[in-house]
C-alpha cells in the first residue's frame, strides 16, 4: 500500500527589517574591528617611533610667548624692539602656570602648541610650573593647593596625550627637588611630583625633573634629593641648570656625575643665558650676560641635548632692578641679546 506523502512545513520566511539589521549590525561590528585594530596599530607605530631629545632636536617659537607678545607691541626703544623681535623667533621652552593657563584653560594652550609644532615640524618643550608652595615663598611664590594641582597636571597630561603625533619633552616643576631641603618639605614634594609624574606621562613624552645645577648642590647630595623623590623609574631624566647660567661644560659634567650616582639616567641642560657665564654667585637678574648656543646643539650619551628653557628677556625676579619674576623686562631682553643682532 503506498504510503501518502507527508505533508510539507511551510518556510519561515525572516523578515527583512531583521535580515537589513543583522546586516548592519555585521558592518559596523567590521568598522569597529578596523577601527580597534587601526588604533592598536597606530599606537603600536606611536610607541615604537618615540625617540627622546637628541642633538638636532628643535623645539617650537611659541607665538604667544611674552617675546612675541612684545615684538607685537613693537613698544620700547630700537634695541628692545630687535630684540624682542629676534628672540620671539628662537625655540624655547613655554611655561606652564596656574596664574596664566588654570585648569579650565590649560587643554586649550596646549593644543595650540601642538598645532604650532605641527606647523612648525618641531617638538612641543613645556614647564610645568604651578607645585605647591611653588618657590618656597621667594620671588616665584605661588602655586596650586594639593587637590587643584592634582586636577592641573591630569589636565596637561590628556592634552599631551591627545596630541600622540608630536615628541612632547616636559620640564617638571624646576627648582622644585634642589629647594626642597631648605623648605622642609621633601616629603610632601615627593608626593606631589610622584603624582604629577604619573597624570603626565605618555608615549612620546619625555620628562625631566629639578636637577639643579653644578654650583648649588654637590652631586652626591643633589642625587640623594632626587632619589628620594621616588621618580626617576618613571622619567626621562633631570634638567640642569634651568634659569640659571653656568657653563655649559659644568653642565656636562654635573650630569655625569648624576648619572652615575643615580643608576644611568639622562639629563638636558638649560643654555637660554649661559652665554656669558655665571656672575658669580649671583643668579638674580646678573648683569653682563648673554643668550648660549641654541637648543639641539650639543649631547653625549648622557645629556640628550642642551635647550631653551628659561625664556630669555623675561625677569628672575625684583632684584638688580629687574620687574616681578616672569616679566618681560625689554632692558635685559637688549642686553642678553647684544652680540647676536
């Protein structure tokens, strides 16, 4: 007896809106892959292109600078107009303050500073400058309170990582380790720089932390300051000489001997004004002075490069008839560049 065919089920038919949207869902699954993949290799490349600060190395003329603020102002008599001219076009380092670039603006100032390297094909050389009882109360005094320069220097930190094209080569807090001793406040320091240190890091970003210079501490005891930081896993190196003006060849020496009191680690020297020489010991506002060789001129294995770092023309305080700390001074702007005009 032949057996009737079973009858067939009929088809479910998927909708189209769900076969549309499964497709969709698969092409931006797609996009997103290349994008996380795009991503992880950039910042592979990123990572594996850094290289620190070198001889040749040339940081940006920033076009706010207080030099080319007043070369735009065109205000003072023939010498300090040309100086203020010509120093507006050297690469220095720009500073970072609470008073002038606060929380809410410091993204904004940095990103126009990459946008200048970019422009310039330069790299980005910044001072942090805002710690807690910054200066210890002398002619720099000032600073954030703990919590707001804990917020500043996450701040600087994002926006030195948003700009991951650009070599970003960061002095941090000057003055701040070789003046601790005598603030009594080596401790507390460490706490702040250990934090700053680790808001401001990123690929491609070298800091650079207070080394003093070869006139203040002895080595042994300027690397015992410095270790007791607790920092130095996590930086580049130190900075030597910064607003000051040793010779360079002290300079070169003093890092040696750092380095080989603090495990191999490297440094970049400050010759904004060490044309001339120390006066002595005097460090504020000396007369007779003049502008050093320019940035990216010299290193070894040990000093990455010399650069700009102390903007030159701008006051180290009220003394020697010098206006407040960080003041465009058009006198000493004339004199330091006398022979270079």
């Amino acid at each position: 007896m032949a057996r009737s065919p079973r009858p067939r089920r009929p088809r479910r038919r998927v909708p189209r809106a769900l076969i549309v949207a499964g497709a969709i869902v698969a092409v931006v699954a797609l996009i997103v892959g290349i994008g996380v993949v795009g991503s992880l290799v950039t910042n592979l490349f990123q990572t594996l292109s850094a290289k620190p600060p070198a001889v040749g190395t040339r940081i940006i003329a920033p076009d706010e600078s207080k030099a080319a603020q007043a070369a735009r102002s065109g205000e003072g008599d023939t010498d300090q107009v040309a100086a203020a001219q010509w120093l507006s076009t050297q690469p220095t380092t720009y500073w970072l303050t609470p008073e002038l670039d606060p929380i809410d603006e410091v993204w904004d100032r940095i990103a126009h500073l990459a946008a200048e390297a970019r422009d310039q094909k330069a790299s980005i050389s910044v001072a942090v400058y805002g710690l807690p009882d910054r200066d210890c109360g002398n002619h720099s005094a000032g600073g954030l309170d703990p919590a707001s320069y804990a917020q500043w220097t996450k701040r600087i930190g994002d926006a030195l990582r948003n700009a991951s094209d650009i070599q970003k080569i960061v002095v941090l807090e000057p003055d701040s380790i070789a003046l601790s001793s005598s603030c009594g406040s080596v401790s507390d320091r460490a706490g702040y720089l250990q934090q700053a240190v680790q808001n401001i890091r990123g690929t491609n970003t070298w800091i650079y932390v207070d080394g003093g210079h070869s006139a203040w501490h002895p080595a042994a005891e300027m690397a015992s300051l410095i270790s007791a930081m607790g920092v130095l896993p996590d930086v580049r190196g130190v900075a030597l000489n910064v607003s000051n003006y040793q010779d360079t060849a002290a300079e070169f020496a003093y890092a040696h001997e750092l380095s080989d009191l603090l495990g191999g680690t490297h440094a970049v020297i400050d010759t904004s004004r060490n044309g001339a020489g120390p006066a002595g010991s005097e460090w504020c506002n000396p007369s007779g002075r003049l502008v050093g060789s320019p940035g990216g001129s010299y290193g070894d294995g040990v000093v990455d490069t010399n650069l700009w770092i102390k903007p030159a023309g701008e006051s180290d305080g009220e003394c020697n008839g010098g206006p407040v700390a960080g003041a465009w001074w058009p006198a000493a702007a004339a004199e330091l560049t006398r022979e270079q005009r």
